[in-house]
C-alpha cells in the first residue's frame, strides 16, 4: 500500500477529521480571545446562563442604565430576592425583545423588568451589536437578533463578523492583554466591578432636565416599541417597565420617555418612571454618579435599596435566602463586598438611617505628623459629631483596603489626630461622615466619598518616656516593628533640635542615658525612627514638643536698675539659659505685683519702666524667666528691686 | 468577490465539487460556468465584453486558418497546373490576406483595450493641444473590464499563433472561452499561451488530494504574502507618496523599496492564489515570477518579474520588430555611419526600448507609466550598450565576477536602480516623481527619521512592524530557497505529520490574526487587478 493510498483510506479520514477538529479548535482559540466585546456582557450573559432553569425571580433587562443602577447581590442580601441584572452596555431597544425571549427560553415565569431608558437613542453601532450578541448562545434568536439589528444599524455589518468576531477584531491583537484569555464567570451576578463607577464620582447638575411633557415618538421608536409590546402580549410576559434616574440634558428626550410612558400605563402595563425621582431615592447629582449616565457604587446602594423596596412591596417574592440551591448568591454577595468594601462604608452596606440635609464636611487638609495623620475639616451645620474613616491603597498593586472608622470627634470639632496603628510609609485616606442623632435613631449625612490622601513616613517610636536616674536624663521608648534604628534628639530650651545619638533596632534595647548634659538648663528630649534602605538612612517624624528635662529649675535673674534723668526706671537683667521669655513686675500701692511687660526677649535683658507714679517715692520691681511647655508656663522669679529717686 | 474574500474560497470549493463530480470528459464545462460565474459577480455586464473579445479572437483565427487552409488546399489541388512563379505569388496573396485578418482583429482587440483604458489619456494630452482651435475631445466614462489588458494580449498573442502556424484554432467556440475566461487568471494574469495552457483545460483531471493539497498550500502561502505583508506595507507607502512632498531624504527611498516589497508581495501573492487555485483543478499555470529580487541585472530583473508579459512582449514585440525588414535596412545604413558593432546592436536597441515604452504604457494610461518602462528601458539598453567597456573596466580593477560580494552588490545595484524606478510607477504623477527623485537626495544623511516616529506615523505600530519585518525575512528566506532549486511544498510535505499540521496550522491562524482583512480595514485590491 503506497504513501498516499495510505493517506486515502480509512485512516486517512481519520487522521483529517483530527486535522480539521485541531483547525477548529485553533480558530475557535483565536476567535474567542481576539473577541473585543465588552467583558461585562459576558459576565452578564455567563452568569445568567448558569443559573438554574426557573430560579429567578426577575430578569432586568436593559444597557448600562442597569448594571450601576441594581447591584443583585446586595439586594439578594437584603431580601431574599433573586433579580438578575442581564444587562448588555450598549444594548438597542431594539434588542430587548430578543434578549427577552433569550431570556424567557430558561426563565419563562420570571418578571422580566425591561429599561425603557434604551429608547433615548434608537442608534446604534457595529460593535454595540457585537457587545449584545457575541457571548449569547447560538439560536435562532440570536439568528433573529442580529438580522434585525443588521437592518437598522448605522453601519453596514457583515453577518460573517458575528459567528466570527475575529473578522471585525484581529487588528488588536497587539493589544492583547491578560484580561483576553480571562473567560471565568465572576459569580457577582453581574453587579458592577467597573473602576469609575468604584471610585469616581461627578456632578451632573448641570444635566438634568426635568419635564412632565410628552412628545410624539419618532417612527422607529414607535415601532421598536409596538413590536416589543406586541411581543409582551402575544407571549403573556410579565413584566416591569422601569426609567432609571439617569440625567438626561435634552428636554425632548425626557418628553419621548414620558410618552412612552404614557402609552404603556395606557396599555394596562406597570411603569416604574423614576427619572423625576432622585431626590425621593436620596440620590444626589452632585456626587452619587460618575456620569450622567450612570451612578456610582454609592448611588448604586440607594437606588438598589429603593427598587428591593419597591418590588418587595408590588410582587410579594419568596424569600431565598437559606433554600437549597442559592448559596452562589450569598457567595455573590460576599465576593461583592470585596470588591465594594474599599469605596463603600459600614453603614452603607447596612442600609443605615441618612440624613442628606447633613451636608458633607469639606476636608481641609490631612498631614502626617509624628504621632500619626491629622484630619482636619470644616465643620457643618446639625452634626452631632464626626466618624473619621480611613482606608490604605497598596501603591504598587493600586488596590484599596476597605474603609475603616478610624474613630470620631465631637460636633465642634474641626480635626482629628489618627494614631491608632498608623503604618509608616503608607498612603491613607481620610473621609469625615457628620452624624446626628433623632429619636435614638443614628442618621449619616453626606460624605466626600473619595476622601482626602496622605502619605505617611516613618512613625516614631510609641510610649517615650523620660525618668531621671542619679539625676541623669534617662530616655525610654517602645520598640518599632517597622524602624530599622533609632535617632535620639535633644534640644536646649528655645535652641533647635540635635540629634545626639543613633541605635541600631537589633542592638537598642529602647534606652538612652544622656550623661553629657549641663546642670540647671533645661532640656527636651525626643525619639524617632529611620531607615536604612539602598545605602541611604531616612529619618522619621519625632515629637517636636520633646520631653522636658529639667530638675532644677530655670536659674532666676539678677536685677540691676536706676532712676534715669527723666525719671523712667531702667531695669537690666543677666541672660538665663533656657529661658523662652520673661515677664517684669512692679509691686503696686497695696503691694502686689502687677506686670507691667511680658514675654521680652529671650534675646533682650532690659525694660523701661516710663509709668510715674504720684503716690510713690520708689518703685519695686522683679522679672521671672519663663520656661514654656506646651500650655504650661514655669516662671522662676528674681529678687525684688528697689529703685529711688536717689538712684539717679 | 476577490481572491482574498471567504465568498471566492467557498466559490473555488463549490466549483471544486461540481468539477470532479460529473465526468470528466464534461468537467471543462464546469469550469468555463465558474469562469463566467465569477466574472459577472465581478463587473455584471462588461462580460459581455469580454464576450464580444472572445467571438472577435475565435472569428479571427477561424478566419486566418480558412484562408491558410483554404490555400494549401488549393496549391495541393493545382500542385502541377501552377509555375512556380505562381504559387509563390499565391501565397504571397494568402499570407497577405492572413495577415490582413490578423491585422484587423488585433486592431479590433486593441481597439477595445484602448478605447477602455486609454481613450481618456489620449483625449486629454490631444486637448492640450486642440485647446488653441478651440476644439476639445470629450472624455468618456467607460468602465474597464476586468482583465482586459491580460485577456487582450492572451488573445492577441494566440490570433499570431495562429497566424504563425503555430497553433491550429480552436473549433469549439466554449472551449475557446473557458481559455479566454479561465477565472483564476483573467484577473491579473500570468498571460498564458494557448498550446500551455489550453489542453490543461480542457482534458478533465482526475480528483487528486495530494495536489489539491498542494494547491491549498498555495493558495496560503499567496494569502499570507497578500494579506499580512502586501496590505500592511501598503499602509505606510501610501502614508508616504501620497505626501511625498513633505518629505525629503532616504525616507522617500526607503518607501520606494517598501512599495517593491508591498508590489512583489501582492502580485505574486495573487499568482500564487490563482496558481493554487488552479492546481486544484489540475492546472498548471506558467510561473510569472522567479525570484525577482535575486536579479544582478535590470535586464534580468525583468526577466524574473511578470515572466509572461516579458515572454509575450519577446515573441510578439521584440522579436518581429528586431527582425523586420525595416530594422534590418535601419542596421545596414547605420552599421555604415556608426560602424558594425552599433550598427549590429541597434535593432536590439530600438526593439528593447520599444518594448519598455510598451510594457510602460500596459501598465496603465499615464506618462508616469511612459517613463516607468523607459526608465527601465535605458538600464537594460545601456546595459548592453556598455557591456564591453563595463567588462573591460572590471578586468582592469581585478574584480571577480564570481565572488559572492560581488553578486551581492549587483543584486543590491539592481535593487536600487528598480527601487528608483518605483518612483514613477508609485508616485501621483510623473512630477511627483521627478520632485520624489530631487528631495531624496535633500538631506539624505538625515536619519533622523527611522527614530523620532515618522515610521509609526501611518497607523502601523512597532508590533506591526515587527510582522513586516518578519515577513519580508520570510518571503526573502523562501525565494533563496527556491533559488538554490528547493522546493518548500515537497520538503514540507516529507516531513512528520506533527510538523506538517502545525506549519498548515500556524499558517491559517498567521492569516486570520495577522491578515489586513474584515471590516476594520479597508482591504487593498490587488495592484495589478488595477491594470
């Protein structure tokens, strides 16, 4: 048998059949990870797929104007209530009916709650058809689907490029990144992960219109919505029209909506119009979306919150919560809270009592200092008191902790120092949430959801403290996990800061004798940290206050003084180490001391005394050095002085 | 439908089917349906055309081979009633009609291919100068059949075959169509000669999976040259000539060797497909390029590039005017005033440069074609011309023809005289060409602009340069394989089986991601379809 009748035969077949199955494999390899549509209608489209057949309680249907609308999970948690969000950015009007009855194939008692926020624009383009269709499974609705869309689409589309994606795609493959070969279902049921509607928050006052007109529809959306209507009918669909709250600038649109709006109510179907409703939801425009559009995670939770409320109160579902074949949804939940954790606080995820008329405190500034980060802020108006939030970003991974209340400050506060496990060279965030009380009831106000940043350096060391052994200036202080030595620093009262000595951690046991110190001048004494990275030492925050030293006292000065020609009295003093300032007093006609000047010097030793008074031949005057600590004034007082007219 | 489309692939597999399903004494029929199949779908009623060209070419040399015919019937007839004076002058009066047929049905078929292609040239160089007597020509819109300049010159090619002898006509009209229609070659050639190709046609062949195979192979190998080179490069020659005024420098000739690189790889791409497609069927076709680039000579470098324009142009062209009367009395007084060596050489001369004005003019109805071909014409000419005095130089220098370096710099000096020449035949017009020539040499050691971005400027990032780069290496590797006599498919096919599926694997994936293909790209037509 020769090489080729070989090939020919059965074997032959055999071995083609493998070659054109590895072919198809490698097409299909290549189609499925040059794919450009959006990863989010995948996530939507897979988790809905792999939920069991008649297990939901409702299907959301719709664009963008769902996923940052309803988080499924969080109100899964609340309620019991299994309501997918099949949610498709980019989705036309045109397509509901068809994701509907793709849908209805595994979900066929389920309330299907459809967007109407889909017909503000009837156009769509190529890609927005791909975003819809590329990850349903292959049926005739999908045949269906894409015929229809290819008819009206602002593009010509080749029908090719949809069994294919590859066709439209493969240009990118240079922009391959990881996020391409990813093709696992999140288990978030489809609740949104997107970065913006995470972290950024907008105003969007400057587009919203509001209007209670109607205008006639454009012949496409008439038609778009006869055939979904007549869909609805003829298939006995349940369903829930809803109008997210998005802000829509253009006075017509809002009229087109509410025409539809119309029309349906007039058709005997429920229309959930909720474009006029934001205030009524707590949302505000000016910092709960991250674009007209859409809302961000903490509008999310209210409008999430607000439509678990309504569905509960209109179709009475079961709750789920502990029946057998729903764990993936507590386990949604849980994986959600991860990711919504770091840009959400406690009492949001809790559906904790607001008040939005407690306005959000401006954050002025945070710092670091030595002792850990100074918040500080305006304060507003109603606050009984402050809870002060903190959470880190990981730098290098650009990853969020989550929040954490870091403590709280009285209503007349305006600052608050963090020092509670302050981690050195980390970047923390700040945010300040005004509370008040009514009723015993705890009711949040308004926060900036962002917070305010700071990067600390290195901590100094806890718990220094200062004791005097055989009168020798001892310095104590806790260990650092994160220092790689310690810098003792020590300044004479009113001088600058020195330091005078440097440990090792491994060799320190946190103790230094200072046996180089002069007796009777006071001293501050300081620890700080440093670290030893690349050859290069950088030193920490220390207390700038320091701790005093000081046994003996200031030494009190000696007064020198004289009647002078025009009879002022000149008083002269010596220098007194340590001294901030001094103070100098006359002794009135009853014989107490009254000051007549304060805080002189350091650096000047005199007073003129140009007061002359009547009753009194001769004056009598003392000074004291002023040691100043903090808030507390040590005055050490000089002998009295008399001075008379024969002191000229 | 073009070669590079999925609908041409499932037209070529359903053609396929039919062809080695029904007999094979019929299979010729399903080939000429696909052929006039696949051209209606491509240019609707300019089949007609092609049609009218074809009854034309049949009529013509059914008419020259009656009047051949006829004569020698007659002479045979009369073999001993006419003197010898007589017969001769018999067929002097047949050959002159014979000719006077060939000369009217040629006239007639490059009347057609002239009125289509270069009426509106004609008309409007006529203008410039009838403008003064206030006398205009109109231009006319027409729309130029697909393949004409390649099915013209097929058929003018067989009517001298015919005339010459040297090929009896083809009695059957649909046979004689399925030839002047075949559909993987009226696009863009190569021109095939009736004794090459049409028995190949028309004998029906057996269904061969090996050569199927191989045709496949191919097509692939023609697909990946088109699709991940031709079009990418063509990306950044037409971001540089069509501005070619804003550039000075080698850039402009670095764009020059890129559209050689985007020229080559489509064209021959587009043999390879129609190659490929045709052994499917059983069908050799002739190869029309070998290796261009492995040329030491302009006059070689045309006789690897387009082989059978420049074997159509020798045997019809050259050759009966070289060897004219009129060339020849042209030889003898020249010998006489310039001496024997030119005097011997000129006819060669003025045929060659003739041929280059020709070969030029195919190409397309403007004077920068004209000085395409005369640009090549010069080369090859002096070439000659010099060969000698340029022999005797190298003699004097010590140089051996035979080093590598040597070849090397004669293949890279052909390079570059064909690089420049690409000017003409890529530029706008000719003074966009002539101001390309002049600004190329503005600040030529100015190479600046390989690093400060101008290379990625034309949609074509460092990732598709890469492929370029890639590309061009193995298209360059596959030709000096072929040029040391190795054949790649036959090599491939001895090797593993493992080896074998991965490169035809890797080679279908290589088109799909890499391809310039699908609605994000506006996929070239092949260049020489445009001629």
């Amino acid at each position: 048998m020769s090489k080729n009748e070989k090939r020919n035969g059965f074997g032959g077949i055999i071995q083609k059949c493998i070659f054109i199955l590895l072919l198809l494999v490698s097409v299909c390899a290549v189609n499925r990870n040059l794919s450009n549509a959006d990863k989010r209608t995948y996530q939507a489209w897979s988790g809905f797929y792999s939920e069991r057949n008649n297990s939901l309680d409702a299907v959301y249907i719709g664009a963008s104007n769902v996923y940052p609308f309803w988080a499924a999970p969080v109100a899964w948690h609340d309620t019991g209530n299994a309501v997918y969000p099949l949610s498709l950015p980019g989705l036309p009007a045109r397509a509901i009916k068809y994701v509907m009855e793709e849908a209805r194939k595994t979900q066929p008692d389920a309330l299907y709650i459809l967007s109407l926020n889909d017909f503000k624009d009837m156009n769509y383009s190529v890609p927005q058809m791909h975003d819809t269709a590329d990850y349903m499974k292959v049926s005739g609705t999908k045949y269906r689907m894409i015929k229809d869309l290819s008819a009206h689409a602002s593009s010509e589309a080749d029908p090719l490029e949809f069994a294919f994606p590859f066709v439209r795609y493969h240009s990118r493959w240079s922009e391959l990144s990881t996020i391409d070969y990813v093709y696992t279902s999140s288990g978030l049921k489809a609740a949104s992960t997107y970065r913006l509607f995470l972290a950024n928050s907008n105003k969007v006052t400057d587009n919203y219109t509001e209007t209670e007109q109607t205008v006639v529809l454009n012949p496409e959306q008439q038609e778009v919505l006869d055939d979904l209507v007549d869909y609805i009918r003829e298939e006995s669909v349940h369903v829930l029209f809803v109008i997210a709250p998005q802000a829509i600038k253009n006075e017509s649109t809002v009229a087109q909506l509410n025409m539809i709006v119309k029309i349906l109510e007039d058709s005997g179907y429920d229309v959930l119009n909720l474009q006029s409703s934001a205030d009524e939801i707590g949302l505000s425009r000016l910092i709960d979306y991250y674009n007209e559009n859409h809302l961000n995670v903490h509008g999310c939770l209210k409008f999430t919150r607000y439509m678990e409320r309504y569905l509960q109160e209109h179709y009475h579902f079961t709750d789920k919560r502990g029946m057998a074949g729903y764990e993936d949804w507590d386990q949604s939940y849980d994986l959600y809270r991860e990711v919504i954790d770091p840009f959400t606080l406690d009492f949001e995820r809790a559906d904790a009592e607001r008040d939005y008329s407690l306005l959000s405190p401006p954050i002025v500034s945070v710092d670091k200092d030595a002792q850990g980060n100074l918040v500080k802020w305006t304060p507003v108006a109603n606050a009984k008191y402050y809870d002060i939030y903190r959470r880190t970003r990981d730098v290098s991974t650009d990853t969020y902790m989550p929040w954490e209340k870091a403590g709280s400050a009285e209503g007349n506060a305006d600052q608050y120092l963090d020092t509670e496990n302050v981690l050195p060279d980390t970047e923390y965030w700040y945010t300040v949430v005004p509370v008040r009380e009514e009723g015993g009831t705890i009711l949040y106000g308004h926060f900036n959801y962002t917070g305010k940043k700071v990067m600390t350096g290195q901590m100094a060391p806890r718990n220094v403290s200062l004791r005097s052994e055989n009168d020798v200036p001892v310095i104590y202080w806790d260990p650092s996990d994160t220092a790689d030595g310690y810098a003792v620093y020590r300044k004479l009262n009113g001088q600058q800061w020195c330091r005078i000595a440097e440990f090792a951690a491994e060799d320190s046991d946190c103790v230094y004798y200072d046996y180089y110190t002069e007796p009777g001048l006071p001293y501050l004494y300081s620890v700080g940290t440093y670290t030893y990275r690349n050859y290069t030492t950088t030193y920490g925050g220390y207390d700038q206050k320091g701790l005093l030293w000081n046994p003996q006292g200031l030494q009190a000065p000696v007064l020198s003084g004289q009647m002078m020609e025009d009879g002022n009295r000149d008083i002269l003093w010596e220098d007194i180490k340590g001294a901030d300032y001094y103070n100098v007093y006359r002794m009135d006609d009853t014989g107490k001391w009254k000051l007549i000047k304060g805080e002189i010097g350091p650096s000047v030793q005199r007073c003129i005394d140009r007061q002359v008074l009547e009753t009194a031949g001769e004056y009598t005057y003392r000074v004291s050095a002023v040691l100043k600590y903090g808030d507390e004034e040590m005055e050490y007082y000089s002998q009295p002085l008399i001075i008379t007219e024969e002191d000229k | 439908m073009t070669f590079v489309s999925l609908a041409f692939m499932v037209f070529v597999a359903v053609a396929a089917a039919l062809y080695f399903t029904i007999p094979v004494s019929k299979r010729w029929i399903v080939l000429l349906a696909a052929s006039y199949v696949f051209y209606f779908i491509n240019s609707r009623m300019l089949v007609l055309v092609l049609f009218v060209s074809t009854l034309i070419t049949y009529l013509t040399a059914g008419k020259i081979a009656g009047i051949a015919a006829a004569g020698k019937n007659y002479l045979k007839e009369n073999n001993g009633v006419l003197s010898k004076e007589e017969k001769k002058k018999y067929r002097a009066d047949v050959k002159k009609k014979s000719r006077n047929a060939l000369v009217l049905g040629t006239v007639v078929m490059l009347g057609i291919l002239a009125a289509a292609k270069y009426y509106n040239f004609f008309a409007v160089n006529v203008n410039l100068l009838l403008v003064r007597i206030g006398f205009t020509l109109p231009r006319l819109n027409l729309l130029l059949p697909l393949g004409i300049s390649f099915y013209t010159l097929q058929a003018v090619g067989y009517m001298i075959d015919v005339y010459r002898g040297k090929q009896e006509p083809e009695t059957n009209l649909f046979r004689f169509m399925l030839f002047m229609s075949f559909f993987p070659q009226i696009v863009q050639g190569p021109i095939p000669r009736y004794r090459q190709l049409a028995d190949q046609l028309y004998e029906g062949h057996s269904f061969d999976l090996q050569r199927i195979l191989s045709g496949i192979q191919l097509i692939l190998w023609g697909l990946m040259k088109k699709l991940i080179l031709a079009d990418r490069v063509g990306a950044i020659v037409s971001g540089i000539y069509d501005f070619s005024d804003s550039y000075t420098g080698l850039i402009l000739f670095a764009a020059g060797a890129l559209y050689g690189v985007q020229v080559y790889a489509d064209f021959s791409g587009g043999m390879d497909i129609a190659r490929g497609v045709s052994q499917i069927f059983g069908i050799e076709l002739e190869l029309n390029f070998r290796q261009p680039y492995h040329s030491s000579s302009v006059e070689e470098f045309w006789r690897r590039w387009h082989i059978t324009l420049g074997g159509w142009m020798r045997d019809y062209v050259f050759y009966p005017l070289s060897l004219s009367k009129t060339f020849a009395s042209l030889s003898k007084k020249s010998r006489e005033r310039f001496g024997a060596s030119f005097g011997k050489k000129l006819p060669s001369f003025l045929s060659m440069f003739i041929v280059y004005f020709l070969v030029g003019i195919w190409h397309g109805p403007n004077w920068k074609y004209i000085a395409y071909g005369i640009w090549n014409g010069i080369f090859i000419v002096c070439g000659i011309l010099f060969a000698e005095q340029y022999a005797s130089v190298l003699k004097k220098c010590g140089i051996d023809e035979e080093t590598e370096s040597w070849k090397f710099f004669r293949m890279f000096r052909t390079f570059v005289i064909i690089t420049f020449g690409r000017y003409f035949s890529r530029a706008a017009g000719l003074f966009a060409a002539l101001r390309m020539f002049k600004n190329t040499f503005i600040h030529w050691y100015d190479l600046s602009w390989i690093t400060n971005g101008s290379l990625t400027a034309f949609g074509v990032n460092t990732a598709n340069w890469a492929v370029i780069i890639v590309g061009i290496a193995v298209v360059l590797w596959v030709d000096h394989l072929h040029e040391k006599g190795i054949r790649i498919r036959e090599r491939i096919s001895a090797q593993p089986l493992v080896f074998r599926w991965l490169i035809y694997i890797g080679a279908i994936v290589c088109i799909l991601v890499f391809g310039i293909y699908g609605p994000s790209y506006n996929a070239a037509v092949f260049i020489y379809e445009q001629f």
